[in-house]
C-alpha cells in the first residue's frame, strides 16, 4: 500500500516553521489518521498491528536523562511509538561526533522520520536532510532560514510562558527586597531560541514595575555553549553574589501556593489573557 509515502510526503511538503500549538495539533491529527488506517490494514498472522513508520530521535547535550527538555521529547517520542505502532528507537547527540554517528546510524538503517534537538544538531541536520531527500528530518526548537523541502522546523512559544514567569518573578524579588529588588537569569548561547526566553522574561519584569510603579532590576547571563556545565555552575554563582533574590517557576505553585496572594495570580491570568488576545506583547520578535 502507499500510505506511507502518503505521509512521508505531506511531511516534506514546503518548509515552514511552526508554533507548538500548530504543530502538535497537525501531527497528532495526521498520528490519529494514519495509525487507524494503517493499524487496521497492516497487521500479522496473530492480528497485532505492526509497526509502519521507523522513526529516530537524537538527543541533545544534557542527554536523555537531563529532567529537562531532552527527557521531554524522548519521552513524547515513546509514547507515540507506543500507543500509535511506531518503531521508535533514541540514541545520544552529546556531541558532533554522535550527532553524526547517530544520524549516519538511521539512515543506513532505512528510518522514514530523523527527529534532531536543538542548534547544536542544526548544521548535520541540513546537511543530512540535503543529502537524503527521500527521508523526513524534523528539527525541535531551532528556526533554518532555508531549510530543504524534506525538513520540518518546530518552533516553541516559550515567550508567552516566559513572560509570566518574569511577572511573577520580579513581585517575589520586591516582596523580599523593597529597597533594591532584582531578578536574574542564565541561559544558553545568546541565539534567538534563548533570547525568545530571555527576552520576554525581561519583559515580564517590565510588566510588573509598569503596572505597580516599581523597580526590579533584571541581571542575566549567557554561557558559551549548552554542554559545559562548569560554566553554568560560575555564572549561577555570579548571579548569587550580584543578586539577593532569585526568580521561581511558573504555575503550578505547588509548595509558594499559598505565599502567592490572590492579586498575584489574578494578574498573572490576565497576562495569559492579554498575551492570547494580543492585547499584551512579550517583546518577542524583537
């Protein structure tokens, strides 16, 4: 049957860079469509469904294990894997060398669909993508001004939840510091995918000395790279010592529940609003 191709090429189509949003709704539509049609066609002597798609994930530097956005996305990848009869199969991108290790690795191995992560894989990704027409790439979190036609740029929409958190940030810096409230940040190499972080946090902070007529200073660093973790640990501590409060996450709350006043959490829910309406900007793009 041609089903597989059928996909395969509605991958390839134009290359366009999607939000999370858009991207999740299309692809877990296009999952839902495909993996009844072909579950319920391809099957073995015993009636299990059978895998139709290979698909391959490439983690970045922090590894699979890092509790954090590399964990993520192996662990969305075997969940579709599973539940939609797909032959999954994650291998390490810690660096260059198993980047292209990994991707010379799926090729020869006949996956339908590579999945890379991130800026570090970026410049193997097109040029294996360039390489291999006949096979889908997918990039996370990384926006090619050119990619080819075969390859998928997945954008996140990290400013609308970055915003917030600066909001709530720059309120619990004044509540523990009125005389010189400040918030600070590290974060990666200063490339778009991390000022669109960075950025809109600042902006958040913004936000709330507008609207409350304060002054929250904002302090932030960038590290050189994403792998080097000893550079991270010297500017976290920079920050300590320039800073005497520190930015928390954003809802859920959990144990600063009931420390976060309802005011707090009712501006913060108009932000969301503002922020979906258009009503409030993140300050991303630039």
């Amino acid at each position: 049957m041609k089903t597989d191709r059928i996909l395969l090429n509605f991958i390839s189509q134009p290359p366009l860079c999607f939000s999370m949003k858009t991207t999740l709704a299309a692809f877990v539509s296009l999952v839902l469509i495909f993996g009844s049609l072909l579950t319920s066609c391809k099957k073995s002597t015993e009636d299990t469904p059978v895998a139709f798609l290979k698909i391959g994930l490439i983690g970045g530097p922090g590894g699979f294990n890092d509790a954090g956005f590399n964990q993520a996305i192996w662990t969305g990848c075997y969940n579709a894997g599973r539940d939609f009869y797909m032959n999954f199969q994650g291998r390490d991108g810690k660096t260059p060398e198993e980047v292209k290790s990994s991707l010379d690795y799926f090729v020869a191995n006949g996956y339908n669909i590579i999945i890379t992560a991130g800026y570090d894989e970026s410049e193997a990704t097109l040029s294996a993508a360039a390489a291999n027409p006949g096979i889908s790439f997918v990039i996370l979190d990384y926006a090619a001004s050119n990619p080819p036609a075969n390859m998928l740029c997945i954008l996140f929409d990290v400013d609308q939840a970055s915003f917030p958190c600066g909001f709530l940030a720059a309120w619990w810096a004044f509540t523990h510091d009125y005389i010189d409230p400040a918030v600070g940040f590290v974060g990666g190499p200063a490339i778009p995918e991390i000022r669109q972080f960075s950025v809109s946090y600042a902006k958040g902070v913004d936000y709330f000395n507008s609207l409350f007529h304060k002054n929250v200073r904002t302090l932030g660093y960038y590290a050189s790279s994403f792998g080097d973790t000893l550079e991270g640990a010297r500017l976290a501590d920079s920050l300590h010592v320039n800073l005497a409060n520190y930015g928390v996450g954003l809802a859920p709350f959990h144990d600063f529940d009931n420390r976060i006043p309802d005011s707090v959490k009712n501006e913060i829910s108009h932000i969301k609003d503002g922020i979906i309406n258009g009503t409030i900007k993140t300050g991303w793009p630039e």
